[in-house]
C-alpha cells in the first residue's frame, strides 16, 4: 500500500519534470520567434528555463533510482560473493543518501527564510527565489524514501537467500 | 592535515568508492563532501576543528550544484536529448540510418562511420561534446543495434565520435580559453578546423580496421540493393535534412543562437513528426520520459563532479603539480610532455570546465614564457580534455551513452571499444603537438 | 613549524574571473602590498576564475567561510547586500568619483554596515566596470530611430531604456555575447571597454556608440566576518587601508585602461577596428532619464528589506556630489601626482 503511495509520487514527481522540460522547450522557441516576429522575447527567459532545470534533473532521481538507473562501475563488484554484493549495494545506497540528503536539508534550511523576506531575482518578471528550492527539496524527499525502500527491499532480499 | 595530502587520498578514496559498485555521482560528491571538510577542520599547523568546517562545507555543497543545475547554458543538453528521442520516436532516424545502410553497403563499417561523421555533423551545431554524444547516441545506437552491430563498436564510436562536439566549433570550452589565454576565438575556432577534421578521419579508419579485422561485429546487408531502392530509401529522409537544415542554417543567418538551437531543434522535430503523423502523444510522452531520465541521471553525474572540482581547487593540487614542473629543472620539451600528462590524469577524472578553470590560470603563464603559440596550445589543451571525456574512470561522454543503453551494455563495454580509438588519439595528439601548422596554417587567413 | 612559518597568514582569496586583464592585476599588486606591507604576515591565496566560487556563488560563499575574502557581485545574491546595490543606480560614468562614493557608502553608511553584520562579510574594496556603452555590429547608433528594430543584449535599467527607443532586448552571460552577435542573432550589446578587448568582440562587431552611461559599482571584494575578526589590530588596520588604497589603484588603472582600450579598438587589433560613435545629446539624455527611473525597482527592494530607501538613496547621491566637487576642484589624484 505505501510502496504504490511511493510509486505514484515518483510518478508524478516524473511527470512534472517532463512538462518542464516541455516548458523549456516552449520557452526557447517562443523567445526567439517572439524576437523574430514582434521584437518582444519572452522576459527573464533565460532564468525561467535555469530554474526549470531543477524539476528535470532533481525530480526524477528517484524514479531512476527505482528503475536502477544510476551509473556504476559493476565490473569488480559483479565477481564478489553475493551476500557481500548485497552489502556493497546498500553501502553505495547509504553514501547516495548520505550525499543527496546533505544538499537537499541544506537547501530546504533555506526556504522560510527567503519566503518571509520575499526574496526574487533581479530582473522584470521578479521571479521568487523559494519554490523551486522546495520542489528541490520534494525530489530529495521522494529520493530518500526511495532509497529506504530498496534498502529494507536489499536487507528482505539477502534474507530470503539466506533461507533458502 | 596539509590539503594537498588530503586530495591525494581523495583520489584514492574515489578509485575505491568506484570499485565497490557506489554509484559514480555518489562516490564523486561522498569524496568532494568530506574532503572539503576535512581541509577546513584541519587546517595546517592547527588541531583537528570540526566546528570550523560545518558551515562552508555545507555551503559548498548547496550552493554550488545549485548553481550549477540552474545555469541556463547547461539547459542546451536537456533540449538536445529530447530532439534525439523526438527524432527517434518519429523514425527520422530509421529513415536516415535505412539510407546510410543501403548507400554504404559495401564501406566496411559503413553505418558506424557515417554515424561517426554526424557526430561531425553535430558539432557544427552544437558547442558542448556531452549534448553531441547525448543526442547523437540516441539518434545511431539503437539502429546500429539493429544491424546487429557489436555493442562496444556501436557505443564506442558515439562515445568517441561526441568529442568532436567542443573541437569542431561552435565550442564553449574554446570560448572560455579564449577568455583566459586572451586570445582571439575567431582563431582559436578556425586553428581547431584541421585537428577536428584530422580527429574524425581518424575514428573512421580505427572503425575501418577494426571491421576488417572483426567483420562479425558490423554485418553486411546481404540482400540485393537496387538503385530505386538507394534511391526511395533516401527520398525518405527528407524531413531530417529539413530539420538539420533549418537548425544549422538558423544557427548561421543568425536567427538563433547556438544555445538556443537545441530548443528550436527539438520544436521542429516536435511540429515535423505532428504534422507528418508520425508522432502521437504517447510517443512524445515516451520521448519526454526518456529524455528526462537521462538528463538526471547524467546531471548528477555532473553535480558530484562540479564539487570534485572545488574540492581539487581548495587542495591547490593543480598548482602543485604545476609548480613540480615548472621548476622540475628538466627541458621544456620535458615540461610539455609533463603538462599534457597533467591533462590526462585530470581528465581521468574531472570535467572538461572544471579542468580549464583549475589549471589554466597556471599552465598559460609557463607556455607563454616558452614562447609558444597560445593558440596552438589552446588546440592541444581542448583536444586532451576531449580525451579526458572517454577514458576511464570519469569518462562523462560514456556515461552519457551508458544513460542511453541502460541494461544493454555495461558500461565496460562502452570503455572497451572507446580503447580501440584512444590508440589511434595518441598520434593524433602527437600530430598536433608536434606539427603546429596543422593548427596554425588556417589561421593565417584570417 | 617554525616561528615565521607560524605567523605567516595565507587568506584563501576566491576570484571568479581569469588571472588576466586589469583586474587580475589589482589583485596580483594588492597580494604583494599586502606581503610587504605586513612584514610577510599576511598575504593571499587566490583561486582564479571560479573554480571555487563561481560570481553567482560568491556573496554566500563569502559569508559562509568557503572563503576569507572574494569578489562579490552582490544582485546575484538576493536580499543579501540591497543596500549596496544602491550605487547601479545613478546614471554617471566615472570610475574615481562613483568607486570612493561607493567606498565611502560602504564604510560609513550605517544601513550598508548594518546589513554586512547580518551577511557576516566586511565590505574590502571596490571594482568597476566603467561606464556603460552600445556596442552594435552592422550599423553605427546614433539615434532612438537607429535603434528601433535591433536587438541587444542588455541588463538591469538599459532594459527598460532600449525597448522605449523600439529595440528588444535579450539577456545572456557575457561568454555568450561573441557567438550571438557573431551569428547575427543579436545585433548588439551594452558594455564596457574593457570587456569588449577582452572578450574579443572587436572580431564581431564594428561600432561603440559611447553614451557613457552608468556603471556597475555593486561590484567589489568583501572579506568574511569571522576572518576579519580573527585578525590582529595590526592586520585590521592594515586591510582596511589596502581596501581604500585597492579602490583608488583600481579607479586609476580603470580609467586609464579604458583610454587605452578606446585607442586600440580605434586603431585596430589583429585588423579589426571599431567605429566610435557619439549619440546625439537628445538621445542621450532620453536614455539616461528612463534608466534613472529605474531606480524605483531598488526602491521597492529595499523598502522591503525594511530600509529607509530615500534616506539610503540620498546618502550614496550626496557622496557622489561630494566626489564629483573633489574632482571638479583638484582634479583625479593620479594627475596631481604626476604634476
Ligand atoms: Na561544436
Ligand atoms: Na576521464
């Protein structure tokens, strides 16, 4: 029950990240035809599309994570006992938490404080600082629970070996 | 501890990380972490003072991959990856590897090396060697695939092939030496021209003997080709000569710039394959997810590399081993040999940026005092940190290839054919060396 | 260690651009100053072009102890220094009036201390970038009808001011300007002398029209708080002098590397020369007058912050006044030097 709650967050968290990268898209190409056509680019394009990045590259970590995904080298590992394999595996999952977990508190500390100070970047549109360090901090999130998921899934996993 | 000490076991700590299967962006960012924090608790000549450390570490490790993922010019190789699953989802790619297939038939390695050549194609468009092997490699691998081509020569072409991205310009990493050698890109472009046109003949004669000598891994086509054949098959790839048209032509009337090209590109390929009906929503929704996958993936990658470069910077490594050579003693034929060694062992692990920022604030000075050409050098530097790009163990461009394959091929396949052509990079970085005319000789035009 | 090894203090210096250039160099005299003057006690350990702190980084950074001291810009860090960004406001293109001015401002004004306090950095010293010019490829600007129709690459007030006279304006990072204007896909950019030697644009483009329009001066060094504090009498005394003396050493070199500069293009690097064009004096004061409106956005900003915006406003306006009296009496230091 909570493992389909958690596949359908990081399906969604997917999602979102698919229609930022559409919106890059869209901005890009409506900021130079804009340029082109009426002389009017899109305002403060550039820094939209900066902060968009934030949705495609961190929302979707744990949904990779989940379809294991994420780059290693294997080719020593690969050749160890299993139980050890077993180990290594969560080892790299806890230095990855450990890594990404660091960044995103870190990044989440900052929020009630740019909030109440209503602090935006210079330029036209006045784009606000926070929320696209929440939804940083919401792709953490999911991360981490992904990570604990698969490790409770590692430790179950080496039990069973263990058993049979 | 003394950070130079600190950044040594640093790399130690990495190579085993690595070798214990931590994912490569966890074992980078855990080291860059810990590192910085050790070097600001223990600072030389005082104790151990983890409250010194907590806060710019934490710092560091926030602030800067913040930064660095919400840096509009990195937004290029995002946009570049969605047009090549755009194109691949609407079968521009079939049509034109269809093509490529019957054309070259009788080419030894025929559509390996006409995928090496686009990825020359590419370069014009792009400035940056991971979009170019990014969207190149979803664009030639899966057909080289299918015609039942061995996976390391498949993957090892791309992988190598995406070098010439930053070589062939457009180039942001000529741009940026440029900036720090004060020198004119106009030249430093054009002096590239020759050594990436040199680069690319060689990938394609390493493709060549190795099928000569292994014609198992790219069969032939055995059927019987007919002229109307060649012919319809190369009719069919009219909407990608469209697309590459209206994006490099865009790029050169000066409709659009370099970094927005990606977006534009993938626009058109969105609006062809609507309009053509070969696209529906669920093939864009396929493309976008891929797209989306593989950027994170990759960009993380990039994050923990980016901290890996600050952690370097506060060991002052770079400008250790600089200052060992500089005042090594030995010939300055010995101190070029040395630095080009620099090159490579920080490309084993750093990234092409990271690089220049770290050591060419010192190694120009020293080449200068030689009086070599800054241009010239600047060539050398550009094509050592391409190298960097696909020799192990931080090869970004074949990560990027491996985030395209997934399960299909390990990522030591991927080095594995890269090896082949590396061999053939060692005498095209000796040329390049040795004969600075190959650089130097266009530049007199301008 | 021994006992001169132990007094000898490196301060981890984190620059964000080349080891090249007019800058770079201000910071090559100050480290050696700063050697000499403190009996080899202290000195600095610079990391160049952002491999530390990038200019985006650098104020947090800064204030976080990733480094002692660093060039900072602070409108990349918002909310953090509003008051300096108080100095981009006034339209005027002196490098020694507007970077004693902002010196001054930032070493006096008690809502500019105030706000070092909380972003636990110590105001060092000042940069510039000069005053602020049109540079345009094809066609020489002189005129609002010469502009209407192009596109230019501009940032912060010139925004506002440029698509008034017609044109559109884009926003790119300055690495970025020599492949857009190269390829046509802007037509121009607002800049500075020195940037446009090095970047390299002479390659790209043919004309400056010279408004001679604001400058950057939210644009200097900041050492960390915790750093300064931990420094002895001695050694505070000794930076905050190199800090008013760096100011002044950058406004000379400045001043004269954009005479210098303005020859080169004139005459020509590598053959490319560039065209020097004055505006007319109506399209000059038009641009200047919508660009000084501007300042109601810092306004804004700073009334947020809960600053006193007029009264900040007008402290930095009358040491600009003060500054430009100074000049206008005894003329730029340097020359009185040389007298
Ligand atoms: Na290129
Ligand atoms: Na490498």
């Amino acid at each position: 029950m909570l493992l389909r709650l958690l596949d359908l967050i990081e399906n969604i968290a997917l999602w979102v990240g698919c229609a930022a990268l559409l919106i890059m898209g869209a901005l890009v190409t409506g900021s130079v035809l804009g340029r082109g056509l009426f002389n009017k680019p899109i305002p403060d394009d550039l820094l939209m599309i900066g902060l968009l990045m934030v949705c495609v590259i961190i929302l979707p970590l744990a949904y990779v994570e989940r379809s294991n995904g994420h780059i290693a080298v294997t080719v020593i590992a690969d050749r160890l006992p299993k139980p050890v394999q077993t180990a290594l595996t969560i080892l790299g999952r806890l230095i990855f938490a450990a890594f990404i977990g660091t960044m995103g508190v870190v990044i989440a500390r900052k929020v009630p404080k740019e909030f109440e100070q209503g602090l935006y970047y210079d330029g036209r549109l006045e784009v606000p600082t926070w929320p696209m360090k929440v939804v940083f901090a919401f792709g953490v999130a999911v991360f981490l629970l992904r990570i604990v998921t698969n490790i409770i899934q590692d430790l179950r996993g080496s039990d069973d070996d263990a058993v049979t | 501890m003394d950070p130079l000490t600190v950044g040594i076991y640093g790399l130690i700590a990495t190579l085993v990380l690595l070798a214990l299967r931590v994912p490569i962006a966890a074992a980078l960012g855990s080291v860059a972490s810990v590192g910085i924090f050790i070097i600001f608790a223990w600072r030389p000549g005082a104790e151990f003072q983890p409250e010194w450390a907590w806060q710019p570490t934490f710092s560091l490790i926030a602030n800067n991959p913040y930064a660095f993922i919400t840096t509009y010019t990195l937004s290029t190789i995002p946009l570049f990856i969605f047009m090549g699953h755009l194109a691949y989802e609407a079968g521009f790619t079939t049509d034109i590897y269809r093509a490529a297939r019957l054309w070259l038939a009788r080419l030894k390695g025929g559509v390996a090396i006409a995928s090496v050549v686009g990825c020359g194609g590419f370069s014009a468009i792009t400035g940056s060697s991971v979009a170019c092997a990014a969207a190149m490699g979803r664009i030639a691998i899966p057909e080289m695939l299918r015609f039942g081509y061995s996976k390391s020569l498949a993957s090892g072409s791309v992988a190598i092939g995406g070098t010439l991205g930053s070589l062939i310009p457009p180039s942001v990493l000529f741009i940026l030496y440029g900036i720090f050698a004060e020198q004119s890109i106009a030249k430093l472009f054009i002096a590239a021209v020759i050594p990436g046109l040199l680069s690319l003949a060689a990938y394609v004669l390493v493709i060549y003997i190795w099928v000569s000598r292994r014609p198992q891994d790219a069969p032939v086509p055995d059927e019987e080709i007919s002229r109307a054949d060649k012919m319809r098959a190369l009719r069919d790839c009219w909407a990608i000569i469209v697309l590459f048209v209206a994006v490099v032509g865009g790029i050169y009337i000066g409709i659009f710039t370099p970094t927005e090209a990606a977006g534009i590109g993938a626009a058109t390929t969105l609006a062809l394959g609507l309009i053509l009906g070969r696209l529906n929503l669920s093939k864009i929704y396929a493309a976008l997810k891929e797209s989306v996958f593989q950027s994170s993936m990759v960009f993380v990658i990039a994050i923990g590399g980016k901290l890996f470069v600050n952690f370097i910077a506060l060991t002052g490594l770079a400008s250790e081993i600089t200052m060992w050579i500089e005042t090594s003693g030995v010939s300055v034929f010995m101190v070029m040999g040395l630095i080009v060694l620099m090159y490579i062992f920080l490309g084993m692990f750093l990234d092409p940026i990271g690089i220049i920022l770290l050591t060419l604030p010192l190694t120009i000075p020293i080449v200068e005092t030689f009086g070599f050409s800054l241009i010239w050098f600047g060539v050398v530097v550009i094509k050592l940190l391409e190298i960097g790009l696909v020799t192990p163990p931080i090869g970004l461009n074949v990560f990027v290839i491996k985030s395209i394959v997934g399960d299909k091929i390990p990522l030591e396949s991927i080095f594995g054919g890269v090896a082949w052509f590396l061999l053939v990079e060692v005498f095209v970085l000796a040329a390049i060396l040795f004969i600075p005319a190959l650089s130097l000789y266009l530049t007199t035009f301008l | 260690p021994t006992s001169a090894e132990a007094q000898m203090r490196e301060l981890r210096f984190a620059e964000f651009g080349p080891n090249r250039g007019t800058r770079a160099a201000a910071l090559e005299w100050l480290d050696q100053e700063m050697r000499d003057r403190s009996g080899g006690t202290l000195g600095l350990d610079i990391t160049w072009g952002g491999a530390l702190l990038g200019a985006k980084t650098a104020a947090q950074g800064l204030s976080d102890g990733v480094a002692d001291m660093a060039s900072i810009v602070p409108v990349y860090a918002p909310g953090q220094l509003v008051a300096y960004e108080v100095t981009d406001t006034i339209q005027f293109g002196d490098e020694w009036v507007g970077m004693m001015a902002t010196y001054e401002f930032m070493t006096t004004n008690e809502a500019a201390l105030e706000e070092q306090k909380k972003a636990n950095i110590k105001y060092f010293g000042n940069y510039t970038t000069g005053p602020t010019q049109l540079l345009t490829r094809e066609a020489p600007v002189t005129t609002a009808a010469d502009l209407d129709g192009l596109t230019i690459r501009a940032t912060g007030a010139f925004v506002p001011a440029l698509e008034a006279k017609g044109a559109s304006t884009v926003s790119m990072s300055q690495p970025k300007v020599y492949e857009a204007i190269s390829n046509g896909s802007a037509d121009g950019s607002t800049t500075y002398y020195y940037v446009v030697k090095a970047y390299k644009h002479y390659e790209v483009a043919n004309y400056i029209t010279e408004l001679n329009m604001g400058q950057v001066l939210a644009f200097g060094i900041g050492m960390n708080m915790n750093t300064y504090m931990s420094l002895t009498p001695d050694q505070q005394a000794l930076v905050d002098e190199l800090g008013r003396e760096f100011t002044a050493y950058v406004a000379e070199k400045m001043y004269n590397s954009r005479t210098d500069v303005k020859a080169e293009l004139q005459e020509g690097i590598d053959g490319h020369k560039i065209e020097i064009v004055q505006p007319t004096d109506e399209f000059r004061a038009s641009l200047v007058e919508i660009a000084n409106a501007d300042v109601a956005r810092w306004k804004e900003k700073a009334a947020e912050k809960g600053m006193d915006a007029d009264a900040v406003y007008g402290a930095f306006a009358a040491l600009v006044d003060k500054y430009t009296a100074e000049r206008d009496a005894n003329g730029y230091p340097w020359e009185a030097e040389s007298n």
